[in-house]
C-alpha cells in the first residue's frame, strides 16, 4: 500500500458543505432508523458498542485495565476494567456508559462539517481494531468486524462529502439512541444492577442526581448537534 496515499487519506479536507436536500435525507433517513423497530433493534448494537467502548475508554484513562467486553443478544453489553474496587477512577468509568455515545455522536457531527471525516474514520478504525482483540463472545465479534469495515471503506473510498454526511447521521442516531438507552432503563423495574444504582453505592448520591448528570450532557450534545444542522441548513 502506498504510504503517501495513506497519509493523505489521513488528512483534513477542509469544510465540507452540508446543506441542502441532501442533509435532509441524511437526517431523515436517520430519524427514521432510530425510530423504526426492526431497525432500531440492529442499529441499538451500535449504541451499545459505544456505550462499552465509553466505559474502557475512560478506564484506561483513570488508570485501569481493560481486559474485554461482549455485546448480547437483548442488546445490552458489559465492559471489564481492572483497578480499584472504589474511588475516582471506579466512578468517571461506572458514569461514562450512558454519556459515551451522546458525546460521541454529538463530536461527529461538528466534526463532519469541519473536513475532519477522514481522520474521525481512520480514528475509529483503529479503535475498533483495538476493540476486536478485547472481543469476548461470537457476536461481539462479528458487530465489532462489520462496523469496522464499513468504517475502513469508507475512510479509503467514500468521496469527502458522503463521509460527511454518514457521520452526521451516525451522529444523530448515537444522539437520539442515548436518550433512547436512557429512558429504557429509567423505565425498567429491575434497577438493582443499573449504572445509576452502582454509582449510588460507590458516591451516595441519590439517584435523581445522577441521572441528572447524564441528562445534562445529553441537553448539550443534543444542543451541539441542532445548532451544527441548523446553521448547515
């Protein structure tokens, strides 16, 4: 493989328009996924890979070890991070799940207009490389090597412009997909075994408050990502 193609597939590309009846497809289409079943039942997994993913990232940030994840059937996940049983780092780790992907999508969406898309995909590429190796089960597997290598076509191939708006709509879908993750939770009877349940363990803070603190990044991801689309439009 040619190494100054590769470098220059790493580079920026400058603003990207993202305007028009184009990014109205883009955003519809995705509204659509997230709010149909049997798409959203595939699509979920992809939030939850995330969500996984959110935890080992700021895992490794505190200073812990990530040792492996798996993605279920029911679309939930579990991600291991080895350190102390209590403390700062054991709690950022327990809160990230949820925000991960409110984070994430809202990044790429004002990332996409930016020029930024290829280096995002080249970044994800790696991330998921790395996540395949920490893949515990079949399916973990098999949505980590799909997702990958949609994402390594299309940083290799895809035209700047579709880059662009394949991630505003991965974007708004991770976006939404959040605030979808977290009703069900906030909705289920089973609370025991919840994030927030934990964190009220490690902190002793009540539960309201803490789920505040996810709904607080999740007001101003969804805030980032409409004033982005709006101005494109």
């Amino acid at each position: 493989m040619d190494v100054g193609a590769v470098w220059a597939r790493l580079q920026p590309v400058g603003t990207v328009a993202l305007d028009g009846r184009p990014l109205l497809v883009v955003l519809g289409a995705a509204l659509v996924a997230v709010g149909v079943g049997p798409v959203w039942s595939v699509l979920r997994l992809g939030v939850t890979l995330v969500h996984e993913l959110g935890h080992a990232g700021v895992g490794m940030l505190c200073g812990r070890r990530f040792t492996g994840f798996v993605l279920r059937g029911d679309m939930s996940g579990h991600a291991v991070t080895v350190g102390p049983a209590r403390g700062a780092g054991r709690v950022a780790t327990t809160w990230a799940g949820y925000p991960a992907p409110a984070v994430v999508g809202a990044a790429l969406v004002w990332l996409a207009g930016r020029g930024w898309a290829p280096v995002v995909l080249a970044a994800v590429v790696v991330v998921l490389l790395v996540a395949l190796v920490r893949s515990r089960s079949a399916l973990t597997v098999l949505v980590v090597l799909a997702v990958g290598a949609a994402t390594a076509w299309l940083w290799w191939s895809g035209p700047d412009r579709l880059q662009a708006q394949v991630l505003v709509g991965t974007g708004l879908v991770l976006v939404v997909g959040a605030w979808r993750h977290l009703g069900a939770v906030a909705g289920s009877q089973d609370r025991s075994a919840s994030h927030a349940a934990v964190l009220g363990q490690l902190t002793g803070v009540a539960r309201p408050l803490l789920g505040a603190s996810f709904g607080v990044v999740f007001a101003a991801a969804a805030w980032l990502v409409a004033t982005t689309v709006l101005a494109a439009l």
